[in-house]
C-alpha cells in the first residue's frame, strides 16, 4: 500500500504540511493531506488487528475484525478535516501573541487541513452490536500511536449525542481508496465537522461509559483558554472561518488574479465569502464547488493587481448568522485560530 513520504510536504516537528496552499475544490488529493502524527505510523497486520469494544454502559463487550466492519453497511461522509492547530503561528505572525518555549510543539501555518470523501460502518451501527446502556454518557475512542509525550494511547472523550450522529463514522476508506497508513490504517474515526483530534487515527478500542473518560489530550491539551491558560472547557467544533490559497507570503504577477480559497463552518453551509484589499471595501466572492453541513466552501474572486505591496483579506459567514471576527484572543498553546488573516501579498513591477 502506498503511502505519504515527504515529497510535497514541509515538516512540521513530526507532522507534515502539504507546500502547496492549493488544496483542491471536491476533494484534496490523498498524497496532498496533511499528516499528523506524534511518532512514527504505526505498521498494523490486518490480519491481526481487531477493534475492541468495551467499557461499563455497553451490554456486551466485544471484537471486531477489519472484515466484519467491512461487511457492515457502508456511510459515506463527504466531509473537510482539521488540525485543531491549524493556523497556530498566525497567533504569533499577525495576532501579537508569544508562545513560550515548547508549547506550539507543531508550527502549522495554514494548510493542515483537507477535503475528503469518507466511508465506513457509521459509529452507531458498531455501538449497537454491543449495545449501549441507558446511562451511557461519553465515548471514547483510543489508537495504536503510543510512543507519544502523555505517555499513553492517543484518545479523546466525545458526548454520546456525538458519539450517537448518523455522521459519525469508523472511516475504512478515504477517496474511494482504502485508508493508508498515513491517515489512519485499518480503520480511524470520523467526527466531522469538529477539531480533527477526534478523528482517531489507527483505532484499537473505543470505551462507552456513563462518566466521563480522562486523557491527556482530553483534560489537559485540547481545551478553550483564556491567555493567561484559565480553562474555559473542551474544544470541540471548528468556528466558522476561512483562508486563501496563497502561499504565506505570496508573491503575484500584476493585472488580472483568480484567487482562491476555503471556508468552512461546523454543521452548517457556508452563506457568503467576502474579500478586501489594503484595508478597503468588502466585495462578494464567489462561492465555487461544495457547500454542505460538513464539506468547505471553496470560493474565487478576481484582483486587478497593481506592483508592491499588498494585504488581502477574507472573511466568511455561515447561514446561522456567524462571521468571522476582526482578532481573537491568544491561546497559550495555539489552537482553533478562526479570526482574518491580513495576508501579505507581494505584487512583482510589470517586465
């Protein structure tokens, strides 16, 4: 099976981001999306993998082989997936803020994320052969990538509304393709729509109980926080936002411009992209490809570009009613950056 190597790909500690900001319309190209991971991919026998299903608010607790998931009726999901720290050196490049010393452990700029069409068992369906109790509360999904800085599974603690959406799936196949390794081999989680550390990679058990399940990245990582660190609670869905495909910074002929860009809401269709140059007026983009309750919004506009120096803008709304906003708060380590981006632009002197 092939799989991601560097080739395309700018390192980010061990994590790769895509070098190209253009990231597709329908879908990203498999050997074009990002790569997170804390270690090395971890190398899964089919053979000998089976996905465990335990935990105090299921019925019976149970195993089940890649071929049973696979004989399991198949949902598809067409849906976007993002790094909650997604963008996080904005916070430092155009939010003012410092982080301290080994706390943005992975320096993404704007590209950890991507489009996908999804499919597998929906979640539900694998919590009804077990059965889930009356009390269950909270689910709790857990990989094989082990050698990691909390020293234990990767996991991550979902509500059991969540859990219970006809969305959420167990995804064996990415693009019409089966998973590779890189992106989560046998089988990974898909929670669409919120931050992509749910998404569970390399799944090897998933807990349903009645209280509330502690880990690492639950408790302690992925978490709302004031910038003095106070904690606000989980973070969960992604906010409305939206960024160009442009490199950071990008540099342009003069005259005419296509550019483009995604935006994106959790849940929710995107109602307008608006976009403008050197401080001035907001114009309409033009919303160009996917629109759904868990695709992004890819979107185009023209610019007449004159020679020097630039900063564009976008700003995206969702059919709720949300926007953007001007500046956000800084976060002590770097997550869920939503607010517009002033991106420079350099526009090269006609030859």
């Amino acid at each position: 099976m092939r799989d991601a190597s560097t080739h395309g790909y700018i390192a980010r500690g061990t994590s790769l981001e895509p070098e190209s900001a253009d990231l597709g319309i329908d879908s990203t190209p498999v050997e074009q999306f990002f790569v997170c991971k804390v270690a090395t991919v971890p190398t899964i026998d089919v053979a000998d993998w089976t996905l465990h299903v335990t935990g105090d608010a299921v019925t019976n607790s149970g195993s089940l082989d890649y071929a049973t998931l696979q004989r399991l009726p198949q949902h598809r999901v067409d849906s976007w997936l993002e790094c909650a720290g997604n963008g996080r050196m904005m916070f430092e490049l155009v939010g003012g803020g410092e982080f301290s010393s080994g706390s943005a452990e992975t320096p993404w700029m704007l590209g950890a994320m991507g489009m996908a069409s999804w499919e597998g068992p929906t979640l539900p369906s694998v919590l009804e052969i077990v059965g889930v109790t009356a009390d269950a509360s909270w689910v709790s999904p857990a990989g094989l990538d082990v050698p990691n800085r909390e020293g234990e599974p990767v996991r991550m603690c979902l509500p059991i509304e969540k859990a219970l959406h006809p969305d959420t799936i167990i995804a064996l196949r990415m693009n019409g393709e089966p998973l590779q390794p890189a992106h989560g081999f046998p089988a990974r989680l898909l929670v669409p729509g919120w931050i992509g550390a749910y998404s569970v990679k390399w799944l090897d058990r998933i807990e349903v109980s009645a209280d509330w399940i502690p880990s690492w990245r639950a408790d302690d990582y992925y978490r709302l926080r004031t910038p003095e660190g106070a904690d606000l609670g989980p973070a969960t869905a992604h906010p409305v936002k939206s960024s160009l495909a442009l490199p950071w910074p990008a540099t342009l002929e003069p005259g005419g411009n296509e550019i483009r860009g995604y935006a994106r809401a959790a849940g929710v269709p995107i109602k307008q992209v608006e976009w403008s140059v050197d401080g001035g007026p907001w114009q309409a983009a033009e919303l160009t490809g996917p629109n759904g309750d868990w695709t992004w919004s890819p979107f185009r506009f023209e610019w007449e570009a004159a020679p020097g120096e630039h900063i564009l803008r976008c700003r995206a709304s969702d059919v709720l009613g949300n926007t953007q906003p001007e500046t956000m708060p800084f976060h002590p380590d770097g997550i869920l950056w939503h607010s517009i981006i002033p991106h420079p632009v350099t526009v090269i002197a006609a030859r």
